[in-house]
C-alpha cells in the first residue's frame, strides 16, 4: 500500500501534534493526550471575548446535567445568532478543551455565540448518548435563548469528525421530531458510516491525520460492537431521506479516509434537493481547522464554513 502523501506543508506541524498525542495507551492517557493536542493549536482569545463555562439543565432528560463554554465576541450584535459546536474525537474523547481553539475561532469569524456542547463520550456512555445530548443541548438553547443572549430563530450547528457525525444526527433529529429549526449546518471531515468499504478508506487507509484501522475500533466502541448498524442517527450517510434539512456547508481533507463520507454525503444531500455547498481541502489532512495558524491555506479553509454560517445566520 502506498503510504507516500503529497501533503501540504501547513499541515506539518498538525501532524507532529498528532504524534505525540498517539503515544497515550489508556484511555485516560488518550484523552488527556488529546487535550494537549488541541492546546497545541491554540492562540490567545481575542481581546474582548468573554468566555465562560455553565451547565445546561435538560430539565429531566438525563440524569446529568450537560456541560456548555460560551464564547461571546466583542464585536457580537445585541442578541446576535448562535452556533452550536460539537467537537470531534472519534466519539472517545474530546472535551471542551480539546475544540477551545475551534469554537473560539467560530465565534470571532462568525461574530456569533458559540455554545461548546460537552457530550457524553464511548464507551462509557455508547450511541445514543452523545446525539440525544447534542438534541437535547439544541433544544435547551432555542428554548432559553433570552438567557443566553442570542436570538433563538438563528441557530446553526458546527461539527468537526464525529462532531460532523452528531451535527448531521442533530439535523436529523431536529428535523424528524419536529425540532428547532436550524438555519444552517457545517460538517468538517465528518465520519457518516459505520461500513468502512468507499475507496477512501483503502487509499488513505494509513494518512498521517486519520487511520481507517483507527476509525474501525473507534466506531465498535461507539456502538458498542453492534454493527453495522441501520439507525441513520448514529451513521447519518444511511438515512434513506435527506430531505428539507438546513442548507450545509460539507467541507474534507483530500488526504482523509472519511473524505468518500463527506463526498457521498453531499451528493446526497443535492440529489434530496436539500441547499449543499461542498469543499475539498487540497493536499490537507484530517483535522486541518486546527491548522489556522500555521499557514494561510489552512487559514483560508477555516474561513470557508465560517463564511457560509454567516451568510445563512445574517441574511
């Protein structure tokens, strides 16, 4: 198997961060490691973002209450829209720490408040804790939006890697229980199949950003070995409709095994006559958002779906 990239070189030191982090072996080793990884890309807030962290209480819907950072730019309107972020982390890990650098990045680019959804991780907690989690947060959030300070009826939803996954679940969600409308959805290198057979996973089966072995246990763990499995909340790419959904914004990296699931996704999504915009990042890895500042092409992308939030959350 040929595992020479031609990758671009603002992803160097994107990939030597996610070295070091692979050197966990333990769970909790694996987590805190992917916390360092995402301090790794991090810069200064910018002057004026208030920032705080609350819990949002679902009212009965589970037994814990959902962790939340919100993220207010100073240059934000009187009750300016929101998005709703949901980090990635293969479904195992990620915290608010690790999508800190991402959801503040939104937040400035966007002039939105971003709340940082800290969904429940596997396999602890296996499909559907995390997607009820995110539903559940979207639906607090439009429902409280005068607490908050935003305006409940321009909500989006952002997600990257298996964020991408639970931000296309929410959609869903939102859409088949007559929900919250959403204005706008923006899936980053999203992770949409549990059945690993596009040819991406064979061609980019060992890139420097993401291995198809990787995403294998990864997807056993969120399911806790049930697969495949046939429920399109827990692998969106296998919803038999994908009709009346927010306009979206598909967005992967060339040199990605999941880039066939966004492809896929997209195509999909125009063909149910559902609004799609898709992007291919060029030379690019799994995980380039965290790349922003390491080189004006990785910057350039971040600024794509930022773009397009932002014309569905201000026309």
């Amino acid at each position: 198997m040929n595992t020479t990239f031609d990758i671009h070189p603002d992803m160097e030191r994107l990939i030597a961060s996610k070295l070091e982090a692979a050197q966990a072996s333990s769970l909790a080793g694996l987590r805190s490691a992917w916390d360092s990884y995402g301090a790794s890309t991090q810069h200064a807030y910018p002057a004026g973002m208030a920032v705080y962290d609350t819990m949002l209480d679902i009212d009965g819907m589970r037994s814990t209450l959902i962790p939340i950072r919100v993220y207010r730019p100073s240059h934000a309107d009187i009750n300016p829209p929101c998005v709703v972020y949901l980090h990635g982390g293969a479904f195992v890990k990620g915290s608010l720490t690790s999508g800190d650098s991402i959801a503040w990045g939104i937040s400035d680019y966007v002039a939105a408040v971003v709340v940082s959804v800290d969904y429940r991780l596997a396999p602890e907690h296996p499909f559907p804790a995390a997607p009820e989690d995110c539903y559940a947060a979207l639906c607090h959030i439009a429902s409280h939006g005068s607490t908050l300070g935003i305006d409940p009826g321009r909500i989006a939803v952002w997600g990257d890697s298996a964020g991408g996954n639970l931000a296309a679940a929410t959609c869903l969600m939102a859409r088949d229980r007559d929900g919250p409308k959403i204005a706008a959805q923006a899936l980053n290198y999203p992770c949409l199949t549990d059945e690993l057979t596009a040819p991406a996973y064979t061609r980019y089966a060992e890139s420097p950003g993401l291995r198809t072995a990787s995403m294998e246990e990864c997807w056993d763990a969120y399911l806790a070995g049930d697969r495949p499995t046939v429920n399109a909340y827990a692998a969106p790419l296998k919803a038999r409709d994908l009709s009346f959904l927010p306009p979206a914004h598909v967005h992967v990296a060339e040199i990605d095994p999941l880039s066939d699931d966004g492809r896929i996704y997209a195509e999909r999504l125009r063909l149910a006559g559902s609004p799609v915009v898709f992007a291919c990042a060029a030379r690019m890895i799994h995980g380039f958002l965290r790349a922003r500042f390491f080189g004006p092409a990785a910057a350039a992308e971040f600024a794509r779906p930022c773009a397009f939030l932002r014309q569905h959350l201000y026309q």
